[in-house]
C-alpha cells in the first residue's frame, strides 16, 4: 500500500484536484456517451445544485433531446403507453397512447425520489434498458419499438439503508455524491455542446491499450466488485474522457479518471496490499502517464496504476459501511417481491392499483379503471344490443377492483431458551417477560407463537395465535432442563416466521437465550460445532430480513450472544440485571421499529 | 395526444381474408417491428459469444431439442448474461413449417382438430405450407390479460361488424417458446393464466362473446433475480430445468466477457460475423439433436439409476424421474450418443432436480450441494 501511495502521490495530486469537479466530469462523459453510459445515481438532498447540475447536463444534450420526470406512483398506462381513454371515447375505437418510456427515446428520465421506487416499475425501466427495446402488449396494443434512454436517479435517502436499489444502481455507470458545499468550491468547468458533439464523434474511433480490460476486471476484483457492468462501464468512461480531451487512444490518466468515477464508488472492499511492490521512483511514473503504446510492456502495470487511482478515492468509512450494505441487502430481499410485510389487500391500507376481478360484495370498484376498460367497445355494444337503453355498457369482464397495500399484522415468535443452563439462570423471569408482552400484544391484536429449545431439538409449543390465555398457559407448563440446541432452535423459528410471512403476516422474532450452545442440529453434543452451526444458521436467517431481537439471559453478557445477534441481524440486549418490565419495554420498542438494525 | 405516434398503432389491420388475423408484432422478423423503429435494433448478441455459463447455455440447447421438457428457469446474479442468452437462441432455432394462413401456426404435418382455420380447409388435400422462423415470444411486465390470452379484434368488429379473434401473447407463442424476464414480479392473475394454458396446452377465451379455444404448447423460459423475490411453488413447478448462473469469478473470464461485450458495442454487424460460423456450428449441433433424439435409447439401468437418485433426494412426484431422464436424452442427442449413460444423467441430474427438493427453511442456497452429495452417494465419487 504505501509503495502504491508514494508512487503515485503526484497523479494523486492531479487527481484530487479533478475529483472536486467530479460532478460536471460525469455530465460531460454522460452526455458523450449516453447509450453506453446510461446514467447517473446522485445521492443528497433536493438542492438548487442539483438543478444546476441536471440543466447543465441538459444543456450538454442535443438541444431538443427529450428529458421527462417519471412520478413515483406511475401507473403502467402512462409509463408504457395504453389507451387513451378521451380519445377512445370521442372516437368511438380504441386510440393508443404513447407511455411516457416511448416519449423518452432518445433523451432521459428523471426519477426523483428513486430510493423510494418499487421493484416493479425498476424492473420495466430496466429491462428497456438490458434489451434496447421497449416491448408492449397492454388494453389491445402489442408492439416492440427499440428505445433508448439514459436514467438519472435522485436518491434523496438519508441514512444507509435508504438507498436506490442495486437492481437500478448496477444498471447506471456513474454515482456521485452530491454535496453542494463542494461543488460550491470548485468552480465546474464545462465544456461546451460543441466540444461535446466533437467528442461523441470521436468516441467509437477511440482505441483502448490491449491490456486495459484486464487491469479493469483485476481492479474491480481486488475491490470486491460482483458486477461485470462495472468494468464495462469503466472501459466505456475510459474511451468517453479520451474523447472528450481530443485523444484518438486512451491513456493512463483517462484509465484512472474511470477507476475513480466507475469503479471506487462500488467498492465493497479494501484491496490487499500486494505481495510484491517493487518501488518506483516518481519519474518514471511521470514517465508511464505520458508514455506511448508502443513502450506499454516496460511500464508500471495499468493494472496497479487503475487500481491505486480507485484506491485514491474510496469512499471514506468503506469497511464501516459494508455491514450497512449486507442488511440492506437482506432488507431489500425482504421488502421485495415476496407476499407479507406489506400486504396487499382488498379494502383498506394505501391504493395500489387495479386488476381485474369477479366483482363481489366488499371489493371496492375501481371506476375509471373499470370505464377504461369498457370505453373504446361502446359503440361496438351498442351495435349489438341496440334496444339496450343503459347509456353506458359495462360487461362482467370490464370490471376492475382496487387494490391496496396495508401493513400488516404482526406475529411476535417468541422462541425461548428452555435448556438447563438457562433454566438455572431465568427462565422465570423470561417466562414472566413474555407474558408481559403477551399482553401488549394483546392490546395490539397482534398474533403470538412461541417455541421452546432444549435437549435434543426445538418444539413448537404454541402455534401463532390471538388466545393469550393459551400463551400464558403453554409458557406456564414450560419444562426447563437438558442441552442448547440454539441452531435446531433458530431453525424452527425462521421456519415459523416464514409461514406467517407467507399468510402475509409481519413476523417478528424474540430470542431469549444465554447464548451457550452446545447439540448439533442432528442432536449431539459439542460445544465446538454447535456454536458454528448456530452462527451458520443465524446467517442464513439474516438473508430473510426477518426483524429479530436477542435478549442474553446470561447472567454476564456472552460474547457469542452478541455474535450470534449481529450474524443474526438482531437487535441485541443483554439482560444481566433486568427485571421483566424492563424486558418488556425493550421488545416494545423493537416491535415498533422491526426493520432497523442495531 | 393522438394515436399517430410512431408504431402506436393499437390493433392489426392488415386486412387479410381470413376470420382470424395472426399478429406478427412479436414475431422477430415481424412487419411491424420495422414500422416501429424509432432507435435502430441491434442483432441480439449471438448465443456461442456468451462467456462460461455452460449449465444455462446447455439447458437451453435441451429444450430446444426436446419442448416436452418443460421449460427452463433461470436464476441468478445480475449482469451474468440471462435475458442476453434467451434473446440470442431465437436466432439459433430452425425454421418450422406452419399451415399458411393459419392463425395458430398449425403443423401442416398434423393440423390440429381445435383449430378452426384448420378444421375448415378442404379435406383430403394437403394444406398449403410456409417456413417461419420459431417464435421466442416475450412476456413484457405490464402485459394485461386481454394481450397475453387474446381479445376481440375490437377494430374489425367496430369497422366490418365482425366478429374476429385477434390472438395474444399465448397464440403466438404457441410451438416456440414463452420469455418472461422478471419472472418473479410477474402479476398473480397473470401467472394464473399462465399455469393454467401451461398444464392444458391449450388457451380457452370467453370474452365479448367470443367463446373459443386454441392450442398454446409453448416452452416456458422465466429469468429472475432471487433478490427481487421468491417464485410461487406452483410456477416453480412448472419448469422442467432450473439453473443457476453467477458472475464469473475467474480474471480470465471476466476478462473475456468485458472484451467482447466492448467489441459488440463497438462494432455490432462486425462482432455478429465474427461469430457467424460458431453460431452456424451450434445451430447444427440442435439440428442434429433433435434429430437424432427419437433414436436415443434409454437403458433400462438408467432409469433406474434416475429413479434411485430421485429417491435418495426424496422429490416430490414423477415429475423429476420424467425430466431428468427427458433432460439426459436431450443431452444425449446433442453430444452424438445413441444411448443415454450415467455421464448424462449426471451431468443434467443438478438442473432437473434442485428446484424439486424439499425445502430445508434455512437450506435453500445449497440445493446444489445436495444434488451432488446425492450423486456422489448413488453414483460413486
């Protein structure tokens, strides 16, 4: 590492000095290369520099290019084109419209509020953009027309776990980190829509060094970068600042101008020092950066070079922030896609959508949706029962229900350490915990479970119910005694908290164990592997995004509880002193807030 | 707005004589795609430029030799080239004799009885034939059902006062094959259509008085990112093979893939030749297979050897004995062999089973690993 710093300390320098404009950089490569580049996520609060930043991009665009706002509740009509319902009516057939996808061709879309949007209308967005085409086949209208766009994402999220998900970030090649205090500093030199016309004719004559895939891919490894969009978008940066500065071949500096734009923002690691190092002495680094192809093989690799520039510019806090990512992605998988969490539901909670039903009594009738449907066949009805005085025909099949979203129920799962050990510790008081938030869960409706581990395996004692006194009862007759099978124990709640997730239920898990685990889940003793198959599970549950809270009932904090949490993705707390009521309060208020993390 | 929006044009009025029209907005060479065009098309990257992803690339070479497998899902990381492999097999796939005229693209070899173009030709004659490239029909998100199943061609009815069927999404996919990218956000109400048409083979519509019935055999393709959600059981199902496909994690690879992708980028006419001749090797390669499959036989042994392994796996149903022996007969066919052996079942035994287990909750990921643990056991190391 410090070979690498003090060999590149001058293109460091250089470096520095044009990260400060970074910003009005990626304007300029973006609007050289819109179609390989696609996009931009740029993450801070709604600010005038940004607006400033988006007309100067707009300004760099081919005057006229198209530039439209997708709203965050866009309903699939607008965005992918349908019928338009006036001119259907007045026409008497059915008179498509053009989404709002089809009217970008060839420009941008904004999408403001992007750590907000849903994974169904990014994937629309995002398969436009994998395929080139936009493919229709909606109210009477099929069709595929090849359409382009480039995607700028306002990620307005404060906090880690408010972010746009990778599913959109992965697609677009630059992120920038919007800070207007910085942008206020460097004053953004931008090149001019001429130069930038120049520049676009130039770049599919750019030549990229043979070896610059290579050191790409090898960069973007060492950083822990999955994606292999990553170092294609970097060779795509590479050529666009090579023709931005009137270069016919890419050079060094543009090679880590694009580690840096492309490659350092998606960093999930801190690259190992290499083994070998040799030192370099700074003139032949200034040597290398001006050098020719035709002298390539005696230089300094690019490798090192693309590396040591991406390396330059890491975010601050990258290791700090790669827990943050993990539970993010483990609460996206949650949030995403699957039933529960948010349910959908057909009378209450927030509005959806629509979708075609048989209509029956206590669905809500979508109206408009319902008269869309019907509109362009008036006349055609009509025709066909002419003696039919309604003034409007509405068929059984026209008819479209209202969807909602509401969030659902919870069960709280109490899965209760009830080996020997614990036992000995406080079971009592565990016993007396639960009960108290039994009874908060009564007030809440909320639904409660609870399973017990000990000896060889885990037992559902009480299956999710609303009926506290049969909680009270199977907690009372609960046996202590026997070994920790923690694994079988964290195993049988995933598998519960699951099942209610799938009724569309908000699973909450509370742990209550002295963390001292020792049966494999085939049920043998052995502390050893007990604790690491206890560990492996707990992993495993993390990717649920299951909210979970590990309450240590040791009588001095265990370590491993606090492992176990964290591998967990649960909240942890230790209770060596806690009365029940203290207990109680704290599962309170994870209950209220399940998704944070600790 | 008005509907002269280039390519919006909402219904087919190609004014052809028969009762039914046959949409062609899907089909890859279809009239209307050219109308359409407001950025130009690019080729599909060709399928044999793929980088690695042997397990996807040879699943879906199966089921280009054999439909009767059921489908392949494909599953996994982002940017490891899912949609990309789908797309480019339509280019790989033979061209299919179709009864002319035919809204359904009837056989001419076996013209179906439900079909009522075909059902009103002339007897005793042999209907007119045309070649047509295989459907790869894509299932857009967003699509609504009178699209996917077919609606009255409300223009026709409107302009003629006839009653005619424009056919959907199902109809025309019918003998090709079914994409749905995204398939995991796919909408419920349309994954019930689906999973219906799919186990009948055959798509019932009763809407505006039309009442009809149309065979839709099509190979399913779903792709997805497990990250974006699970996949109903029941459309699970459904698929006859599931494979799994991540990012190279190998520097030559990932080499490799980054080159060519930036030589199709650059240069896309010039990359497609490039590859014409690998792409013509493995056109013939499905050729052959699927020529060669009904002379493939099945030892006995083998199918033993299948039934043993779907045991020691403890699957649900036949369904698993049926594929993975389809599957390795497939393979089979492909690699030049008369006779299905271990080494095919073997090599097939992971794509036909993993999404057929039983699911250990806390398990999922290691489906693989079981499979082969179990091929170990059944098989010897």
């Amino acid at each position: 590492m410090s070979g690498l710093a003090s060999r590149s300390v001058d293109a460091k320098r250089s470096e520095d000095a044009r990260m400060e404009s970074a910003a009005s950089q990626v304007a300029a490569l973006l609007a050289i290369d819109p179609v390989g580049l696609v996009g931009a996520v740029l993450r801070g609060p709604a600010d005038p520099k940004r607006d400033e930043w988006l007309e100067a991009l707009r300004k760099l665009l081919p005057a006229g290019v198209p530039w439209r706002r997708v709203p965050l509740g866009i309903a699939d009509g607008r965005l992918l084109g349908g019928l338009d319902l006036a001119a259907s009516l007045s026409a008497g057939r059915p008179i498509a419209q053009a989404g709002l996808l089809a009217e970008a061709d060839g420009g941008m879309i904004i999408l403001p509020m992007a750590e907000r949007v849903e994974s169904q209308l990014i994937a629309r967005i995002a398969a436009v953009l994998d395929s080139g085409v936009l493919r229709i086949a909606r109210e009477g209208i099929s069709m595929a027309r090849a359409t382009r766009f480039g995607v700028i994402a306002l990620d307005e999220g404060v906090g880690d776990d408010e972010q746009v998900t990778e599913a959109l970030s992965d697609r677009l090649a630059f992120r920038i980190e919007f800070d207007p205090a910085a942008l206020q500093r460097a004053a953004p030199v931008m090149p001019t829509r001429v130069e930038i016309e120049a520049a676009r004719r130039r770049l599919m004559q750019v030549r990229i060094p043979a070896d610059l895939p290579q050191a790409f891919c090898a960069a973007a490894l060492a950083l822990g970068i999955p994606s292999l969009r990553a170092p294609v978008f970097a060779l795509r940066c590479a050529r666009a600042a090579a023709a931005l500065a009137g270069r016919m071949e890419v050079t060094h500096e543009d090679a880590a101008l694009a580690a840096q734009l492309i490659l350092a923002p998606r960093a999930r690691q801190v690259p190992e020092a290499p083994a070998e190092e040799p030192e370099q002495p700074p003139e032949q680094q200034q040597e290398s950066s001006n050098a020719e192809t035709q002298q390539r093989e005696e230089q300094p690799s690019l490798e090192d070079l693309v590396l040591a520039a991406a390396q330059a510019s890491l975010p601050a806090g990258l290791l700090a922030g790669l827990g943050v990512a993990a539970r993010q992605m483990a609460r996206q998988a949650a949030a995403s896609g699957r039933s529960g969490m948010m349910r959908r539901s057909a009378q209450r909670g927030r509005p959806i959508g629509a979708r075609p039903a048989a209509w029956r009594a206590g669905l809500r009738l979508a109206l408009v949706e319902t008269l869309r449907v019907a509109a362009p066949w008036q006349e055609y009805r009509r025709r066909e029962k002419p003696h039919h005085a309604a003034l409007v025909h509405i068929r059984r099949e026209d008819v479209r229900i209202r969807r909602y979203k509401q969030n659902s129920e919870t069960t709280t799962i109490f899965l209760v350490d009830a080996s020997g050990s614990a036992a000995l510790h406080r079971l009592a008081e565990a016993k007396g915990a639960v009960e108290l938030l039994l009874a908060d869960c009564y007030v809440r409706r909320d639904r409660v479970a609870v399973i017990a581990f000990r000896g060889r395996g885990a037992e559902v004692l009480l299956e999710p119910t609303h009926s506290l006194v049969r909680a009270k009862r199977s907690l009372a007759a609960l046996p202590g005694g026997g070994g920790t099978p923690l694994a079988a124990g964290i195993v049988a709640g995933y598998a519960m908290a699951e099942a209610s997730r799938k009724r569309g239920q908000t699973p909450v898990i509370v742990a209550l164990t002295d963390g001292r685990a020792n049966v494999t889940r085939d049920g043998l003793g052995g502390r050893a592997v007990a604790e690491s198959e206890a560990l492996e599970s707990a992993r495993l549950f993390r990717a649920s995004g299951i909210a979970a809270l590990l309450i240590d009932t040791a009588p001095r904090p265990q370590p491993f509880s606090r492992d176990l949490a964290s591998a967990m993705g649960a909240r942890y707390v230790p209770l060596p002193f806690a009365d029940a009521a203290r207990m109680s309060a704290t599962v309170r208020q994870a209950a209220r807030a399940p998704a944070s993390g600790p | 707005m008005d509907g002269a929006v280039a390519g919006f044009r909402p219904a087919n009025r190609s004014g052809q004589e028969a009762q039914l029209s046959r949409r062609t907005a899907q089909r890859p060479s279809g009239e209307k795609i050219s109308k359409a065009v407001a950025s130009p098309m690019r080729p599909a990257y060709p399928f044999s430029a793929i980088v690695g992803q042997d397990e996807m690339k040879r699943a879906l070479m199966i089921a280009a030799v054999d439909p009767s497998i059921g489908g392949v899902l494909v599953f996994g990381d982002r940017g490891t080239g899912k949609s990309t492999a789908v797309r480019s097999l339509a280019a790989l796939l033979p061209e299919m004799a179709v009864v002319a005229g035919c809204p359904f693209a009837c056989d001419p070899a076996a013209p179906l009885a439900s079909c009522s173009h075909c059902s009103a030709l002339p007897k005793g004659r042999k209907p007119e034939k045309r070649m047509v490239p295989v459907p790869v029909v894509d299932l857009p998100l967003g699509t609504t059902e009178d699209r996917l199943a077919g609606a009255l061609d409300i223009e026709r009815a409107l302009a003629q006062g006839v009653k005619a069927f424009e056919p959907g999404l199902l109809a025309a996919a019918h003998r090709g094959f079914l994409y749905i990218d995204e398939v995991n956000l796919l909408e419920d109400h349309l994954v019930d259509l689906l999973l219906d048409v799919a186990a009948s083979g055959e798509n019932v519509v009763e809407r505006e008085g039309i009442s009809l019935r149309h065979p839709a055999r099509f190979v399913l393709i779903g792709s997805g990112n497990p990250e974006e959600g699970e996949l109903r059981p029941q459309l699970l199902d459904r698929f006859g093979l599931s494979v799994e496909v991540s990012t190279p994690k190998d520097l030559a690879s990932r080499v490799e893939v980054v080159c060519r992708r930036d030589a199709y980028d650059r240069d896309a006419p010039g990359f497609m030749k490039q590859w014409a001749k690998e792409e013509a090797r493995t056109r013939e390669t499905i050729l052959a297979g699927r020529k060669r499959l009904s002379s493939v036989t099945l030892p006995l042994g083998t199918i033993e050897q299948a039934a043993t392994l779907c045991m020691a796996l403890g699957t649900d149903g036949l369904r698993g004995e049926l594929t993975l022996v389809r599957a390795a007969r497939a393979l089979a066919a492909l690699d030049g062999d008369l006779e299905v052996r271990t080494v095919h079942l073997r090599s097939v035994a992971a794509s036909a089973l993993r999404h057929r287990l039983r699911r250990n909750p806390l398990d999922e990921t290691v489906a693989t690993t079981r499979v082969e643990k179990a091929l170990e056991d059944v098989f010897g190391a």
